[in-house]
C-alpha cells in the first residue's frame, strides 16, 4: 500500500492506494485539513508580504485574474501614466495587461516573468 497527501481545491486528503491492478482507492478527508493548508501557504506568502515593506509604495497594483506573468513592462523607480502597462499577465491563453491605475512613479515589482499569480495578488507597488 501506498500513502499520498493530495490537495484539491485548498483541501488536504489523506489518500491509501493498494498496489496491484485490484485494489481501489479509499480517499479519508483528513480532520486536519485546515492546519496542514495554512503551513503550505504560509511560508509562501510571508515573503511576498515582507517584500513589499522594503520599498513599499502606498498604491498597490493587484492581479485581476490568476494567470502566470509574461513580461514584465515597468522597472521600479520608472515614472508612469495612468493606463500604462506594467506588467502583462497571461491567462486563458490570452496577454491581459496590468496597467497604471494612476500617475505615479513604481516603488516595487513583486514579481518576474513565468510567475504564477493569484486573483488579488499584489504585483507592483507605487508612489
């Protein structure tokens, strides 16, 4: 028998698999669901929420759709328009840019080319 943790959807299941082309799966919702998701997202977060703090800018530009980043169009330090692109995302096999809500200089890039992104994931900051 073969044990696998596996998560779906945020949810941890603890998973027994007999070896052979007889047996079946027997899935058991682990209890501590919960506690073992919070670890695996903690330590992923904790440095992207202490990035920002070294060069934080009051305005955070968020992702509006999970996707992974594919070109990043702004540097920090660089002055931008308001609906200048300043970082391009791809999702759903389409470029979706992140544009300036503002006038403003970029106080911070939080992250680089062929990252995966969260919906509300916090990608630049600025002045």
């Amino acid at each position: 028998m073969k044990n696998y943790t596996i998560t779906v959807n945020g949810n941890v299941y603890d998973v027994t698999v007999e070896e052979g082309g007889a047996g079946a799966a027997a899935p058991a919702a682990a209890p501590k669901a919960a506690p073992k998701a919070a670890p695996k997202a903690a330590p992923a977060a904790a440095p992207k929420a202490a990035a920002p703090a070294a060069g934080a800018g009051a305005v955070k530009v968020t992702a509006s759709v999970p996707g992974k980043v594919f070109k990043v169009n702004a540097a920090a330090g660089q002055a931008v328009k308001s609906g200048d692109p300043i970082v391009t995302l791809e999702a759903m096999k389409m470029e979706i840019p992140v544009v300036a809500p503002q006038d403003g200089t970029i106080a911070s890039i939080e992250v680089a080319a062929g990252d995966a992104v969260e919906n509300g994931q916090v990608l630049a900051t600025m002045n």
